[in-house]
C-alpha cells in the first residue's frame, strides 16, 4: 500500500516544483489602482486580483471573470452584472475572510475611486490615474448593489469602451472586508504592502528590488494554479536574465534582448515565445516644457532623428518602425501622411525658423534597464542624443530608476521621455484616451502633457458611439493631429518575446503584456 501510494504521489509532485520567472523591474506597490505600469499590473493584478470581466488575448473578446454574465440595457446607461457565487477571498496570516465575494466589494472596489468622499479616497497617495485619465469619474453615475450577487453600472452616456475597459488591471475587485479591517486597526498602507485578491495566486512576502514570492490559490474559483509556488526574481539586467535561464535558476525570462532571443534559438535547453505586441514604444515630447511648446521644435525632433539606424541597433529584427500611436493591426490605423523622415537639414531649419538657430539644452530620460518597449535604454537614448547634437539640440540623458522614472514622468518633470504603452484589448482608445485626453494630462499618463479640446472631443466622441465607422473616422482625424503637433517620437512596434526553459509547458506571451502563470508548469 505505501509504496502504491508513493506511486500515486509522484506525478502531482512533478507538476508542483515552483516556477521561478526573470522579470525586468521592481513593481511600484501592490494596490494597482494607484499605477499604471505593466510591471506593476504584472506582479499584483495578474497573479493576485480577478476582475469582473476579463479579456481572452488568443479569441479577442471580453469573457467572464467574477460576474457570470452581464447585460446592456438598450439605451446603453445601464450594465448589470451577476457575480459568480462562492468565490473566495485569499486567506492568509495576516487576513481570514468571513464571507465570499460579494457585491460590497465590488461597490467598494469602484468608490474609493469615484466618489470624493470616500474614507479611502485620501488614502491613495498616487491617486488613481488610470480611472482618472480613462474618465470613469464622468462616465460613471452610480454603482448599485441591487443584491448581494447583483451589481448595476449607471452610466452619464453611453461608451462602446466600458465593458473592455473593466478588463483593465485598474478594475480589479478588492475585499471591502480587509480594507474595514486595515482602516479600524489604523494601517491603511498594508493594502499597498500585503495585498488580498481572487487570484490565481496568494501573495507571500516581497523584497524590494529582489524577490516576490506566490503560493497557488487552493481555493481560486478557476483551474488551481499548476505551480503550488510562483517567484519573480527581480533581474534588470537583461544579460544576466540570460543566464540565469541558462543555468535554470529561473525558468522563464522576461523582456530579452533581440541578440538574447537569437543565442536562445540555438540553444536546445532552451526555447523562445513571442507574438506581435498590441504596444508602441516612444519618446514623449514635454509640451508643457519650452522651446517644447513649439511644435516647430518638436518637428525639427522628429526629423533630426534617424529612426532606422535606432531600430537596427535597439531592436534588431524584433520590431517595425513606428508612425503612430498604435499599431498597424489595429482598426482604424491610418498611414497617411506616414513618418517624419529623417532630414537633418530641414530640422535645422525649422529650429531657426523657431528663433532656435543655435540650438538649446534639454534632458533625455530613461530607465536603466531593458524591457519589451526598450530593449537597450542606453544606446537609445545616446543615439537620440547624437541625433539631436548634430542639428544643435545639447541633450543631457538622465537615467533614473523605472519607479521614480514613471513617478516623475508623470508629475511631467521630463523634457524627452523614453516610455512605451501596451493596450489592454485591442481597442484604439486603449491608447488614445490614457495618453492624449485632457484627463489624462491631470492623471499624469499623457506624458506630451499636451491638451487640445479639438483632439479630446474627437477621442471622447469616438468612444461613445458603437459604430466602427464612425469611430473610424473620428480617430483617423484625432491621429493626424498627433503627427501634425510632434507630440510623440514614435519609435517601433515590438514583437514581444520570452525565453523558457525546454521543459516548461503551458506559457503563452500575450500581446498586450499581461502575464498568466496559471497554466504553467515545468516537466
């Protein structure tokens, strides 16, 4: 009997060794609400949370997550939704839920962003871009819970983007009952530090700038997690995430460099994922920061910039030269007038028609380490400013850690910024609404700090109708201002990418830079 039991145990054992995954960045904090990073949304909404809906990358369309099902009434002001019953909350040391999900806590999970007098509201020192830069405080009229397994949405106007945009990492459900436990004992922060969610995994312990450690979710209301633990060793450096895949101290590697995915290809311990990013990497042009301003200046940016030698030595073969805020795949992408050229002679001569003839001085921003939207953030940023020296622009890089970068960018400090953007569903106003609306300037995500009501109304009108024609149109109009003002130096659209080990089954890279470690296992 004991050694037909041993029998029996050997091959859960083998699907239970922990999965230790190479991830490029410390993430911000754990209450996701208050940023709006993919390392961020990677290490607490992915693994920990659940939303009441959610976005299937591989069937591209809106699945149910913790509501069952929903409706849309016929004016389009009113979604309702009905939550999936016995779902339960993590339970660990430091929280033990008394009751499932219910409708308290998606009441409560919506509130603390919308309404200003909420207990919690002034509790978020980051704020709640995203939910401010995607105008939820105006679209929303009121959430209502019409019991505990039903939730109702009321809605100012009606906006074809609401239901995908609940898909979003900022949307994710929180137990009301442990933000009551944390407000009474007078530790509010811990939601930051020690998070509770519905996820796939239940959160262990962090150290910063190191290690974040998962255990599966016994009592998740999906396919239990195949790893009983998960880790993200915290790896900036892209070559040494090489090696340690390489040595098998991690199984996955995230955000390789494109010469790292080639050596990978040949290695047979090892094999490469990718997929076409739904992402644009750029460069942010500070508007509100002169001679920036002018959008003579940022023209003469744009022209001075040589993007193909940029593309060949950051990218490689990874990715195609960007013109526009979102990628050609997506509908309503138009190519007309297409990219600025690279014309030195013309940049210089814009810069004096500006009063600018003998140039200025201005600072390039970027991160230290490398990701999928910049896989070398030092030669970038040394070929912009080379680029740049030569039609007179004197460029000082400033290379600032990922957290403060994104902080500080969004406080708009920056004159040229490196950042790039995934979208969360392959809508347009996935980028359109969080980096080009006059909301967004506010919230800190329009890094162009650039605020036009001809643009916001084209951006907000186009969402609020269904019709993809009309849509169509509008955004094509919103995307020849973009190009026309220099708000952006569009850089590429990447082929997003990780590198595995042989022996792990189950991991698919989602174009829109969202990770589920859930189905992943290591033969």
């Amino acid at each position: 009997m004991r050694l037909l039991l041993a029998a029996l145990l050997l091959p859960a054992l083998a699907t239970a060794r922990p999965l230790t995954v190479c991830t490029d960045a410390s993430p911000e904090g754990f209450d996701v609400v208050q940023y709006n990073s993919l390392v961020t949304t990677s290490a607490a909404a992915d693994p920990l949370m659940s939303r009441l809906v959610e976005f299937d990358a591989a069937a591209g369309r809106v699945v149910p997550g913790l509501a069952e099902r929903w409706t849309v009434s016929d004016d389009g002001l009113a979604v309702t939704f009905t939550l999936r019953r016995n779902v339960a909350f993590h339970r660990t040391d430091y929280f033990k839920p008394t009751r499932p999900l219910n409708a308290d806590d998606v009441l409560w999970s919506f509130e603390r962003m919308l309404n200003p007098d909420h207990p919690w509201r002034k509790l978020a020192p980051n704020g709640f871009p995203h939910a401010r830069s995607m105008q939820f405080d105006k679209l929303i009229k009121a959430v209502k819970k019409v019991d505990d397994a039903t939730v109702r949405f009321e809605l100012n106007y009606p906006e074809a983007t609401f239901v995908p945009a609940l898909t979003m990492g900022f949307a994710s459900i929180y137990s009301a009952e442990y933000a009551s436990q944390l407000l009474a004992a007078g530790t509010p922060e811990q939601l930051n530090q020690k998070p509770i969610g519905t996820g796939p995994f239940v959160f262990r312990s962090y150290q910063k700038d190191a290690v974040v450690r998962y255990d599966a979710n016994p009592a998740y209301f999906g396919a239990r997690a195949r790893a009983d633990r998960l880790i993200y060793a915290i790896t900036p450096d892209a070559a040494v995430r090489l090696q340690k895949v390489k040595a098998n101290e991690c199984q996955i590697a995230l955000s390789p460099k494109p010469q790292d995915v080639e050596a990978a290809r040949a290695d047979k311990s090892l094999a490469v994922v990718e997929a076409p990013a739904f992402m644009t990497a750029f460069v942010a042009l500070n508007t509100q920061h002169p001679p920036l301003d002018k959008r003579a200046v940022r023209q003469a940016i744009n022209l001075a910039f040589d993007r193909k030698a940029y593309l060949q030595a950051v990218f490689g073969s990874s990715a195609i030269g960007a013109d526009r805020p979102y990628p050609p795949n997506t509908w309503s992408y138009t190519r007309s007038p297409g990219q600025y050229g690279h014309d030195p002679a013309r940049a210089k001569q814009l810069l004096a028609d500006a009063g600018l003839a003998n140039g200025f001085d201005t600072t390039i921003w970027v991160r230290p380490s490398g990701s999928v939207l910049n896989p070398n953030p030092k030669a970038g940023a040394e070929l912009l400013q080379a680029d740049l020296a030569r039609v007179g622009i004197r460029a000082q890089i400033k290379t600032i850690e990922w957290g403060e970068l994104i902080k500080r960018g969004k406080a708009g400090e920056h004159d040229l910024l490196f950042m790039g953007w995934a979208g969360d569903n392959g809508d347009p106003d996935n980028f359109l609404t969080p980096q080009f609306s006059c909301a967004a300037v506010e919230s800190g995500t329009n890094f162009a700090r650039y605020c036009d009501a001809r643009l916001d109304r084209l951006i907000s009108d186009g969402k609020r109708s269904a019709d993809v024609k009309l849509r169509t149109k509008r955004y094509a109009a919103a995307q020849q201002i973009i190009h026309d003002e220099a708000l952006w130096l569009p850089l590429a659209y990447p082929v997003a990418a990780a590198i595995t080990r042989a022996n792990v089954a189950g991991y698919r890279v989602n174009p829109f830079g969202r990770q589920d470690f859930s189905g992943v296992s290591v033969k």
